[in-house]
C-alpha cells in the first residue's frame, strides 16, 4: 500500500495524531451526540481535503490525520475548532451557556508528527476509551441544569468509535 501523495512538484505522506478536548474537559460525547459531533468533524475535514483516518473520543477527541504540505496544522485546527464549535452550538443551542464566551473547545491542543509507528498510534486511539473506562474516569449520568432530568447525555454505547464509524 502506498501511503505517498503527490502535488504538482512535490510527493509527501503528511500524517498528524491531534488530541484536543472540549472546554472545561466536560464529558459530552456520548451516545447518539458522539456520533454527530463525529459526523460534523468529518464533514468539515472533507471541505478542506483532509483525510481522517481514525478518530476516538471519550471526553476528548483523537484524531489521526493526513494534511496536505500546502496547509499549515494550527490553520487546520483553528478552523476545525472553530468551525465544528460554531455548528454544535447551532444543534444544540443550550450547550453554549455552559460554556464561558460560547467557546466550546479548550485554547490549544497537542500534535505529533506519525512516522513509521502508524499502527502502534491507530491502536492507542482504539484502546483510549478502555483505559479511561479502567480508570474511572467516564461519567454514566448527567444532570441538564436547566431542565433538573437527566439528559441524552447517559452512556448507552461505551463502545470507541473508530475507523469512520462516527
């Protein structure tokens, strides 16, 4: 299999691990809600030409990528960010007074470069939700303060989506 692209001039094989998480780290990718937000960051990454290859996200989100050289990573993300927060606050409209200034994803984020270990970073992001299960670390309810009822925020899947399952 041939990883290498190629521009008019140039062959590249351009693949980025980036890990960021929503604002406060608050836990709201669960169920059917994981799966839209899912949707909504494949949808923007195909609007730039950017091939996602995996993704998983328990209370933040990994996501393996493939940028072209002709586009800078913090000019991806911010638009991603950017982007992807103005379209969650859009579906769901009473997210953003949870959130201070209506931002719904953390300042920055963490990016690596994926050099011949491909695999052993596509089966970390697979295992993610495992270990953060082994830890403890996943609320199973929450309570929408501005109902008092417990929202579609409860696990009904812990399964990690992965490979374009969102």
């Amino acid at each position: 299999m041939n990883d290498t692209h190629s521009l008019s001039h140039s062959k590249w094989n351009c693949k980025y691990h980036v890990v960021f998480a929503p604002k406060y780290r608050r836990q709201v990718f669960y169920g059917q809600k994981r799966y839209e937000i899912g949707q909504i960051l494949r949808e923007l990454c195909q609007w730039k030409g950017v091939t996602l290859l995996e993704e998983a996200c328990p209370e933040h989100v990994h996501l393996l990528l493939e940028i072209s050289p002709k586009m800078s990573v913090s000019g991806f993300m911010g638009f991603l960010k950017g982007k992807s927060g103005l379209m969650i606050y859009e579906k769901w409209g009473n997210m953003k007074y949870k959130y201070r200034n209506r931002q719904f994803w953390c300042g920055g984020y963490y990016v690596d470069t994926v050099r011949k270990n491909e695999k052993k970073i596509t089966t970390y992001i697979r295992e993610q939700l495992k270990e953060d299960e082994m830890s403890e670390q996943l609320t199973l309810d929450f309570e929408d303060p501005f109902t008092g009822t417990g929202s579609d925020m409860q696990v009904t899947d812990r399964t990690c989506a992965v490979k374009r399952r969102w």
